[in-house]
C-alpha cells in the first residue's frame, strides 16, 4: 500500500514541479521564412463607397424594372393563347387598359 501511495506521490510531484536537466527546457521553434497573413481586423472596412453603392442601387432598380416589363409581356403572351385579354399598357400605349375590360360578346 506505501509503495502506491509513493508512486502516486512522485507522479504528482513530477506533473506539477518544473522538470529539471539537460532535456529540461523546450528547443526554440525555428523562425519560419513564411510571412504570416494580415490580420482583416487590423485595417480599416474597405467596402464601396456611398457613391458606389447609390449607383450599385440605381441598376439594380433599372434591370428590376425591364425584368418586370419581359415577364409582363409574357404573362399576356400565354393568356392570349388561352384566348384571355390581359391589361397589358405600355408608356404610349394607344389603348387605355379600360379597353380591356371584360364585355360580354353575344354570339
């Protein structure tokens, strides 16, 4: 039983007191001839500008709009060949969209 204890005693020691000797110390690492990257979070935000964003905006707005105008013009594409009259207006249009509506054709 003393000699579990003794053991137990000396691997305590040797875990918490500082190992001595030649082998002791650790060799310092070898300095690498890698340069290590940027940290991102030293330099500044460089994102757009208010102006490049303002412009990113406006073309954004423009391609939104001439996508509606195409898919627009489809819709009443496919309803015209299920024989229905879409609303479809245009700036110069030389129809009103109230000439779209539904009137009842006697036939």
């Amino acid at each position: 039983m003393r000699d579990r204890i003794a053991r137990a005693l000396v691997w305590m020691l040797r875990l918490l007191l500082p190992a001595q000797g030649r082998h002791a110390a650790t060799p310092a690492p070898e300095p690498s001839t890698e340069p290590t990257p940027a940290n991102p979070w030293s330099r500044p935000w460089t994102g757009p500008t208010k102006e490049e964003a303002a412009e990113f905006f406006r073309q954004q707005a423009k391609t939104t709009l001439e996508l509606h105008a195409i898919r627009e013009r489809r819709r009443a594409a496919v309803l015209a060949t299920m024989g229905t009259d879409y609303p479809y207006s245009y700036p110069g249009d030389p129809f009103p969209a109230s000439a779209f509506d539904a009137v009842a054709v006697s036939a």
